[in-house]
C-alpha cells in the first residue's frame, strides 16, 4: 500500500498546501480516519464502526454563509482551520482513501460524500463517486448541495451508482431557513431551491430512498417538527434528526443547544411517526409550541421507547437494512451525555432515558401499571 498522506485540521504547526483540493483530496470525518486507519485513536465505547463519511475540499471553502455551521463563509478563520459539526475532518488524498476503501471493504456499512455550495462540486461529486464505485459496492449516499443541481444532474446520480440521495434542509420552516440560510451576510440559498430538489430526488429515486436532515434547537417550535416528520413520511422521504451544537466563533456560537429532555422527545416523536404511522393529530402541544402529549396507545409507546432504537443515530441504512451511518460524536462531546447512540442502548443508557424522557407526563398514564 502507498504511503499514508494526511493533513489533520486544526492542529498547531501543520502547513496548509491550497493546491490540495477535491477531487484528488479529500475531507473525513475523524472516526471515519480511525476506521481507515488514517489515524491512530479509539472510541469512548466500544462499537462496530462502518460509516465512512467524506466532504469536498477547496481552498476558498464553501460558498454558503449558514448562521449555525462551522464552515460558513463568513464565520472568522481561515476555511482549513474551520470544523464541521464541531469535528476535525482531516484531509485525505482520494485515490489512498478508496484504496481503504477497498482494504476494509468488508467492515463497511455505508458511504456519504457531503457536497459543499461551490461551482466545481457536481462534477467533482461525480469524479469520485466513479472512483469509489470502481472499488467497492458499499452503499452510497450523497448529502447534496442543493444550488449546485438540477434534474438531470440528480437523475446522472443515479446512473453512476448513488443509492440515497439526502437533503440538509436543517431549518423545518420557510422564516426560520430565510433567516438563517437567505438573508445573510453572504452565499445566500432558497428554501424553493431545495424543496424542487427534494422533489426531484424522490421522482427519480424513489420511496424512502431520499431525506432531509432536520435540526433541532435553531429556533423552531416541536409543532413545527411533527409537522414537517408528517409531511416527509406521508412522500416516503425520510426526516434525519440532528442535533443543534453550537459552533465557536458562528454566528449562533452562543445560541444554547436543546434540552436532553425536549431532544429525547422529539427523537420519540420521529420514531413513532416514521416508524409506527402516527401523525400530526396523534400529539398535543401547549401554546408555544411544546410538545405535551402523545395521544397513542401507551403500549406502543412504551414498546418504541424500550427498544432504544428512537434514541440510535439517525442515518441511512446499511446494506442489509442496518443502521449504516452512525456518526458519533456529530451531536455531542465526547465528555457529554449521548444525544444519539451509535449503537443499541445498554440497560444503563435506557434509565438515563428514561430519566430524559419524563414519558409519564406524555402519555397520561404510570409506566410501570402498562403492559405486562
């Protein structure tokens, strides 16, 4: 095997070389780094990790201005020292990460390559798409920079081997994604550009192979949420459900992060609507928007919530349906409670929960005089 060539992100001393960019190198997420053996480390638990994720690279960086996100256009800082999800994501030569790729296909469970807004990302999307899917059949998502396409550009995606096709919409509402996403400072985007794409994406992949990644914690009432997970699941479109974490120096840097508790929720919430058909009219909330109650069975309920599996990482499956992308750590600190698990809940985790959770305020009733 060639020589490893990494270049870790942020980390004092380091020499930055802009001549480095996709599609020859890339970005990945440093458990992805870990997985391939770019980097040395471990987790803070044990776990099978398969998830690869990469995201385009280029000098001048991404051309969007988010509020909330690390490598916004205008948030202070060079763009190579800039994180994303508040994780490093060292840079990787392409054709030495596809040759891992290759080494460790076997422990794979899924493939993202994360598009920037910039006028080389499509083709250079596709550039390594073609590469990877020369090596290895891994399953293969793209998270796509929605004024970077049009129809026939997702409909190309297809062609070339792309299983899923996902959509950050991140703001659930049309004034919430103006606010955050349009009316700033610069590299605006519209909330009509990325629902056509959407759209599109369903039309040409079809049921329930398309999402749309959702925060929670930007501002957004619970009403909200429930309302948008109703709509996406009645399109078989899966909703993602991401966790507001501040990043320094943005311009939401000292927004606070949801409560664990109205987090457990709304992960709860999801679960039930995608998963066991319930809807909009199936939860109550108080007058700001709060969700308050939960008008199913208490059976169902309770049977959702001792599985574990609404409080796992929300991300596209694997090849035999498995949780694929697990993403540790893109919600939380290592030193934080989890926000979503990687893996099954243990026994332990679940009273934390459960404690989260305060479920007997949600469904009227005692837990422990439900079900057997």
């Amino acid at each position: 095997m060639a020589a490893m060539k990494t270049l870790p992100l942020v980390v004092p001393g380091e020499v930055y070389d802009p001549s480095h960019v996709s599609p020859d190198w890339i970005r990945i997420s440093y458990a992805s780094a870990i997985a391939l053996r770019f980097k040395s480390g471990r987790f803070t638990r044990d776990f099978e990790f398969g998830g690869i994720n990469l995201l385009l690279n280029y000098s001048e960086g991404c051309k969007s201005d988010c509020a909330y996100c690390g490598l916004a256009r205008t948030r202070p800082g060079l763009y190579e020292e800039k994180s994303f999800i508040r994780v490093d994501w060292p840079l990787v030569e392409t054709d030495e990460f596809v040759r891992r790729l290759k080494t460790h296909e076997a422990r794979l469970t899924r493939l993202c390559i994360s598009m920037v807004t910039h006028g080389h990302s499509y083709k250079d999307t596709v550039d390594i798409t073609n590469r990877i899917r020369a090596a290895v059949s891994t399953p293969l998502s793209i998270l796509v920079a929605p004024p970077t396409l049009t129809r026939a550009r997702i409909e190309h995606f297809k062609t070339i081997g792309v299983d899923m096709i996902g959509v950050g919409l991140d703001a659930v509402t049309e004034e919430l994604f103006h606010k955050l996403r349009t009316d700033v400072p610069a590299g605006s985007l519209h909330w009509e550009k990325y629902w056509e794409v959407i759209n599109d994406a369903r039309d040409v992949f079809g049921p329930w192979k398309v999402n749309a990644h959702t925060l929670v914690g930007l501002g957004e009432t619970d009403r909200d949420l429930v309302d948008l997970f109703s709509r996406l699941c009645e399109r078989q479109i899966f909703p993602y459900l991401f966790s507001f974490n501040p990043e320094p120096d943005s311009r939401m840097g000292e927004h606070a992060k949801a409560s664990l508790r109205r987090w457990r929720r709304i992960q709860l919430a999801k679960h039930l609507i995608e998963m066991d058909g319930l809807r909009n009219d199936d939860f109550g909330f108080d007058a700001r928007g709060d969700l308050v109650e939960i008008k199913a069975p208490p059976d169902l309920v309770l049977r959702a919530v001792a599985s574990g599996v609404p409080f796992m990482t929300n991300g596209c499956p694997g090849p035999k349906g498995e949780p694929g992308c697990t993403r540790p750590y893109g919600s939380y600190r290592p030193s934080e409670p989890f926000r979503d698990f990687p893996f099954l809940p243990t026994k332990e985790d679940a009273k934390g929960i459960d404690l989260d959770l305060a479920l007997e305020g949600l469904i009227g009733l005692d837990r422990h005089k439900v079900g057997d």
